[in-house]
C-alpha cells in the first residue's frame, strides 16, 4: 500500500510568559494551534491562517533563519522545524513548525473551532501531560520568545 503525505502547519504563539495550547478533542491531547496547508497556500500563510481560525488571534511568525533578498525572488519565513510525523501506517504529515508572538491573551475561535485552549506556563508546560515533542517545542518557543 502507497503511503501519502501531506503538508501541516503548527505554530506554537507564547504571549509574555505562557504558551498556548489546545486540546484536541479527537486525539485526546494537549497540541500547538495548527492545520493542513491548502493547495497552493505558503506555509507562513497558513500558519496565520490557522492562527486566526483557531485561537482569533493575529501573531507575529519568528523568522529562526537569516533571511535575505534576491533579485526577482521572495524570501519566506524560515520554520523553526520540518517533521515527518506518522498519523499511521499509511499516511504521515510533512510538518512546518513555526514559533510566533500574539499582543494579547485574548482567545477568540472561530464558531466550530475547539473552545478548550489555554496558556501554560514554563512550570504548567514541564508537568503537563502531552507529547513529548509538544513540550520541548513549548519550552524552546518560551525560550526564544518569552518577554
């Protein structure tokens, strides 16, 4: 059997001291915001777009490379991370993880967007039970970006 793959997004935002969560109702777990990326959509748009779907929020995409100009073409944001993850056996997500900033706490989702989001602490994020690359992605994030 042929394996397909698709291309994701996900971002984790942090906002001051905390990183945003959400827990994903069918997969039980605690997850950064993120998606499929549309058919033609750059990934860093997708990342925003997910971003405002999910949680309301307009963020700031962090550019983890240097970045620099060529005549004739566009430099994107550079994702912190590319994962290959396995759903199952016979599909995997090609996964561009970006690290972002919000203005504010503020949550509004969507109509039909999950309700169950919440900012975590460094501390909420060390205890916390979820996936272990979800915490090492927190912890980085809050690293990087916390103020």
């Amino acid at each position: 059997m042929e394996i397909t793959r698709h291309f994701t997004v996900t971002t984790t935002v942090v906002h001051k001291n905390k990183v945003l969560l959400h827990f994903h109702k069918s997969l039980k777990k605690w997850l950064p915001i993120g998606g499929h990326i549309g058919r033609d959509e750059l990934p860093e748009v997708a990342a925003l777009r997910e971003a405002k779907e999910e949680a309301g929020l307009d963020i700031e995409l962090y550019q983890s490379g240097e970045s620099y100009e060529t005549t004739g073409d566009r430099n994107l944001i550079l994702p912190s991370h590319i994962m290959l993850q396995n759903i199952n056996e016979y599909h995997q997500h090609i996964d561009f993880v970006f690290y972002a900033t919000a203005k504010a706490f503020d949550l509004k989702p969507v109509k039909g967007e999950t309700e169950n989001l919440k900012w975590f602490s460094k501390e909420e994020i060390e205890k916390l039970d979820a996936p272990e690359n979800v915490k090492v992605r927190a912890l980085e994030a809050l690293s990087i970006l916390s103020s």
